[in-house]
C-alpha cells in the first residue's frame, strides 16, 4: 500500500494498492483457481482491469485529498484574518468562557466585546500586571496572570471598538479596568447588572473616542465620568438610583447632545447647578420619573427650554415647570 501525503504537515488522507498490489493479488486469485484449466484470455484482462481501478482510486484519492488541504488553508486564512478571533484569542481563558466578540455593530471595522456574567470588572484588566494585594483583591491574576506584549496591547486598542458588559453582578465597576481597550474605543456599555457605583478606579484612564455610554438597568447612586472628555456624546443614566448627582459630573463633557436621567430619583433637593451648569451642546435631556414632579422650574436657565427637547413634559414635569416650558417655547 502507498500513502499519498498532504501539504502543511496534514496526515496521510488516503492509501490505496499500488501496480504491484494488483499483479500480486492477481497471482494470489489464479493460485486459488489452480484447479480449473487457466483461460489466457483472463489471465492476462486481471492484471489490466487492476491496474485500471488503482488508477481511478489514485485520481479520487488526490482530488479529495485536494479538496482538504484547500479548506484547511481557506480556514487557516480566515481565522487569521478575522479581527474578532485574534482579539478573542487574547483574553484570558475564564474571559473566553463569560465573553464572546463580533463585529462592531457602529460600522467602520473594529471588534465588539460582550461579556455576561461577571463578578468583577477587574477581568478585564489587561494591564495590570501584578498579584493580587491584601487590600482589594484586585489584579491581573483574576483573569489568570495572563502578561500582554506591547504588540499584543496594540492589536487591543486598533480593534476593540465597543465593549458591553451586562447581567452582572458587583458592587463597583472601576473604569481603569478597560484601559487595555481605551485608545480606540468608540461605545461603552455596562447594564442591567448589579452595580450601585461607577469609580474611576485607582488611576484616571482616558477615554478620547468614546461617543456614547450605556449604564443604563443598574442600581447606580453614584458616577463618576472621569476621563471621558468633549468627545463624548450620549449618556444614558436611566433606570438607576441618582438622587443628587454632583453638579460637575456632567459639565466637563463639552460635547454632550444627549443625556438620560429618566426613572432615577431625582427629587426637590438636588443641586440647580446640575443643569444649568449643563454643557451649552446638551439638546436632548430626560429626567422623567415621579420625582421629577418636585423639581423647581429655577434649576433651569431661561434659554433652556428653547433649545433643549424634553420627551412630554407634561407628564413628569410640576404645574410651575409646564407653564415656564410653554411660555419660553412659544
């Protein structure tokens, strides 16, 4: 028997009978018929017909044998080529587990990291490279001490684009955990989890092209917006516990459009200064909940209502704010 070897270090696909197989299991068949009176005829059409069907079975063999190798390259190819397995293929083993990457759904290539599950943001710090301390149990040895090379770092932050975190549970969710993905992250997104705080973490870490923010779903009593700057443009804050958000908090995102404080609790105590400290680029803004009801129609600026939208005022706004809405809108 001959084996027909393949490319890139495959295993063997096929064997097949080789000429020689054929005359031999042909003298083996007339040795069987030793009792009957040989045909000529025959004798000479056996060894033909196998060295026949060796040809054919060598042709198949090679054809399929072909076929493999082109898939195994066509799969090679893609794999290596595709953004979002190189990107999967760094993070950690437990990460690759609780997380999952496709194509970033806001368009203009990069990869989008899902992540469900977690107990701790600190999976996902990359960065850090030391054992865990006595103090918080912090550290990239959550994520199995996995050291990223400066080239691996890179091919982080030129593809990772969005990043969502949700159905989660912890207490505190610290942004300096996303550091190996700030550079070119463009959307970042942490819901419906367990999450009553937004810190900065032990360092500030910048975010310059991050466009839009999703913490909405959580249980959130504080945030702090820390590193993101004018790029910013959406925040959606619903559904969380806000109740006297410092008045800063939001006006150093110079280039704020869009801001979502619907169905927190905010209430009759909260700082005038957070809203009309509010950048001058804000031109949607929600705060609609029960409480909103209690607001003081001075928390706003006169210009306010004229070139900010509010989704139905009328129904979570006081009677004193409806009408100052009515009077300056018209």
């Amino acid at each position: 028997m001959t084996k027909i070897p393949l490319e890139d270090d495959l295993s063997y696909c096929c064997l097949f009978p080789t000429a020689a197989d054929g005359h031999e299991g042909s003298r083996r068949s007339k040795r069987r018929r030793s009792h009957r009176r040989p045909d000529s005829s025959s004798l000479h059409a056996a060894p033909s017909r196998a060295v026949r069907l060796v040809a054919a079975v060598h042709l198949v063999c090679v054809a399929l044998c072909s076929i493999a190798v082109a898939a195994a390259a066509s799969s090679s190819s893609s794999s290596s080529s595709d953004p979002s397995r190189v990107v999967c293929g760094l993070l950690p083993r437990n990460l690759q587990m609780a997380c999952f990457c496709t194509p970033a759904e806001s368009g203009g290539g990069g990869v989008r990291i899902v992540c469900k599950g977690l107990d701790s943001t600190a999976h996902l710090n990359l960065l850090d490279t030391e054992e865990e301390d006595d103090d918080d149990g912090r550290g990239n040895s959550i994520s199995g001490g996995n050291v990223l090379s400066a080239a691996q770092r890179r091919v982080l932050a030129n593809n990772v684009r969005e990043i969502v975190v949700k159905d989660s549970a912890m207490e505190t969710a610290h942004l300096s955990d996303f550091g190996a993905f700030a550079a070119g992250l463009r959307s970042f997104t942490l819901t419906d989890s367990e999450v009553n705080r937004l810190a900065s973490g032990p360092t500030i870490v910048s975010f310059p092209s991050v466009q839009t923010i999703d913490l909405s779903g959580n249980g959130l009593s504080e945030v702090d917006l820390s590193g993101f700057g004018d790029g910013l443009r959406e925040v959606n804050l619903s559904g969380n516990a806000l109740r006297h958000p410092p008045p800063g908090v939001f006006s150093r995102l110079g280039g704020l459009q869009v801001l979502d404080l619907s169905g927190n609790n905010l209430d009759e105590d909260v700082d005038k200064k957070l809203f009309t400290s509010l950048p001058k680029t804000i031109r949607y803004l929600d705060i609609s909940s029960e409480s909103a009801k209690h607001l003081d129609a001075t928390c706003f600026e006169v210009s306010f209502f004229t070139r900010v939208e509010f989704p139905s005022p009328a129904s979570f706004f006081s009677a004193e704010i409806r009408f100052a809405f009515q009077s300056r809108s018209s």
